[in-house]
C-alpha cells in the first residue's frame, strides 16, 4: 500500500512524500535523494526494502520535483537536516515503537550526515551511498562561487552518474530531474561542509559509508575522511571497485541492496539482544 500526501516542513514549505507500507513491517527506513533528483529513482531500492518488510518514507527535498521552493535553491544548508528531520518525526509518529533508519546518497548524503551531527541518536542507523561529506573533487570549482546566489548553471552531473549507459540516458530524459543547479545552493555546500567537519565528533549513530572507487562526482575521499573524522563506535566503510557514483543504480545494485538490508538487519537484532 502506498500514499502520497505534501507535509509541511518547518518553516511552512510543503514537501512531497510518498509512503510505502510493508505488510509484515519490522522497521521503517527514509531514504533522501540527491541533487536535481527526485524520490522515483529510489523506486528499486524501495522495492526491495519493502520485499524484506521494511515501510519506506520518500520524500522530495524543497525545491525539488514536487516540493514547493524555488527551484534547487535553499537559504541556508541548515534548511536540509531540518526538512528531514520533518520526515524522520512523521515517520516516528506514524510507527510508534519500531526503528526508524535513513539512507541518504549524494547530496542526501550530505543531508543525512548533517542530520546525524546536529540530530544524533534520532535514527537507529544511517547509510551514506556517495556522501557529499567533504569537498575534495571540487566538482564546481572553488566556493562560495563569485556568482548571485539566483544564477542558475546547467545540470550536467548525468556525465558521470553511473556506468550504465541506460541509467545515464534515462537520467537525461527524466522531466522530473531539475535541468538547472542554482548557485544559492551549491554555494551552501562550503559553510555545510565546513560545518560537517568541524562538528564530525558528534556525530555518534551507527553508520554504513558506501562509495564506488570510480565516482566521478563525489570523491571517494570524501566518505574516507568523514568515515576517520566521526564518534560512531559502530560504522563500517566499503568502497566497490568499478562502481560510479550511483552505486544504487549499478547493474550490481541488487547485491549492494542485499548488503544493506543485511546490515540494518543486524541492527534491528542488536536492538532486540539490548
């Protein structure tokens, strides 16, 4: 079962959100998209978590698809974990009791990260898939840009997204990915970061770093550094030779799939030996 509804975030932007309800649920996961995107190109990944009874919460984050907000634009950085820690409270209203996990790639990452720092112990575990933690490929250059935050610059990260050249196809097609980046934004990623970096001791959640050797967007140092700098006492780092930037849409995927599921099931069994 699945519902589709707008949320009112917490400073009154309405976010899109779709809801997929397992039928023998034992836990929940949210997952966050990355930059341009949208939550329909997590729908693999949402089927299989939901194939091994986890309910999944998607959602648009603002200025994205379907959400309301100028377009890729945010104020502020800040403005990302606060939006996801509306999705997170929704999730844990909704499923009083059960662990409630989050996943987060790309800019979802950096999202995801940025929660478990300012927001720790909220989620039963995260995992990070091309987290934009650090900056260390400077895939716009330095920042801040020397540009007005309202410049918009052409979306061409399809280039380097995945090595499956119908992924990368699709990706170019797709109406729903945003065709522009906003300045505004992409300059918010140097305070964030820096940010990230200087608060990496509380960040405390177990985690799972993932990263594909061959990303061309996000350097793989990037999860590397973060992975060194954080408090978890549980994290784990994998790195998967030959893999892009999207390791979820990898024609290896289904088995990154099963590693995840098998490490948030070792969670929930943690959690029921506590």
């Amino acid at each position: 079962m699945s519902e589709e509804k707008m949320i009112r975030s917490f400073d009154g932007t309405q976010l899109f959100t779709r809801k997929d309800q397992a039928e023998k649920q034992k836990a929940v996961v949210v997952i966050a998209h990355g930059l341009a995107e949208h939550l329909g190109r997590y729908d693999a990944l949402a089927e299989t978590l939901l194939k091994y009874d986890f309910t999944v919460y998607r959602y648009e984050q603002r200025g994205h698809a379907r959400s309301e907000g100028e377009r890729t634009f945010f104020k502020d950085f800040s403005e990302m974990p606060d939006d996801l820690k509306t999705i997170m409270d929704l999730a844990k209203e909704e499923n009083a009791g059960q662990p409630v996990f989050l996943i987060g790639h790309s800019m979802g990452g950096f999202t995801a990260a940025a929660f478990g720092t300012k927001y720790p112990g909220q989620a039963a575990g995260i995992v990070l898939s091309g987290a934009l933690t650090r900056y260390n490929n400077e895939l716009f250059g330095p920042l801040p840009m020397d540009l007005p935050a309202d410049t918009y610059l052409d979306n061409k990260l399809g280039e380097g997204v995945c090595s499956d050249p119908e992924v990368v196809k699709a990706y170019g097609e797709d109406p729903m990915v945003e065709k522009r980046i906003s300045v505004g934004l992409i300059n918010e990623f140097a305070p964030g970061i820096a940010w990230l970096k200087e608060h990496a001791g509380s960040f405390v959640d177990p985690v799972l770093v993932l990263h594909g050797n061959e990303d061309g967007l996000v350097a793989e140092k990037d999860s590397r550094d973060f992975y060194g700098e954080i408090s978890s006492r549980d994290k784990t780092l994998k790195i998967y030779a030959s893999l892009m930037h999207e390791i979820f849409n990898e024609p290896s995927k289904y088995k990154i799939y099963d590693e995840v599921i098998d490490w948030l099931d070792e969670r929930l069994q943690e959690e029921k030996v506590r």
